[in-house]
C-alpha cells in the first residue's frame, strides 16, 4: 500500500515539476517577445524622431522663402490692386429645371413609388 502512494506522489511530483517547466518556458518566450517589441518601438521612435527633425528643417522660414524666390515668379502687392466688395461680380443663381420642363428628380421619385407599390402588391399576394 505504502508503495503506491509512493509512486503515487512521485507521478504527481514529475507532473508537476513538467508543468512548472512548461510555465517556465512560455514565460521566457514572452520576454524574448516583449524584448524584441521594445527594440521595435525604439527603433520606430528613432525613425519618428529623424522624420520630426527632417521635417522641421523641410519647413525652415529661410529655405521657404528661397525656395519661393528661385521657383516663383511672384511680386509684392501693390495697392491699386486692392479693391472694394463694391465691384465684385453677384453671385450666379443656382441652376434649377426649365421653366416648365419635367423635374428630372421628382420624376425619380414618382418612378420609385410606383416601383414600391408594385413590389408591396407582389409582396402581398404570397
């Protein structure tokens, strides 16, 4: 009797000993993993911050301003080109149907009902 408990409680010692091991190893993978993602949010936060930087250079007031003078032909604004809300052309009206022609989206509409009145019919008979 006693060696069955013996054996009993060694079966349960090497179970468990198995499944500390097994806890063991995915823990040690997790890290590994955890290590690796930290490298791989660094290494993006590195490349963030070169991008930041370039782009702060990119937008330089003095580059800008180069930049304008050597590819655009612009000019200072002089005053007579300023003038008042006075002679600004009105605003065009909004196009509308033919006076008296078909209103092509109330004809859509008509067309939907009818088309919906036909299938409640349909839908009904079954």
């Amino acid at each position: 009797m006693m060696r069955i408990v013996h054996l009993l409680v060694i079966a349960a010692l090497v179970a468990s000993a198995a499944y500390v091991y097994k806890i063991k190893f995915e823990s040690t993978l997790r890290a590994e993993r955890v290590a690796r993602l930290r490298g791989e949010i660094k290494r993006e936060r590195d490349a963030v911050a070169g991008l930041r930087a370039q782009w702060e250079m990119l937008n330089t007031p003095a580059r800008i301003q180069a930049l304008t003078e050597r590819h655009l032909a612009l000019k200072p604004v002089e005053a007579m080109q300023v003038d008042s809300l006075d002679h600004l052309p009105e605003r065009p009206r909004p196009a509308t149907p033919a006076e008296g022609g078909p209103d092509p989206i109330a004809a859509l509409i008509e067309n939907n009902k009818n088309d919906s009145l036909l299938f409640s019919r349909v839908g009904s008979a079954q």
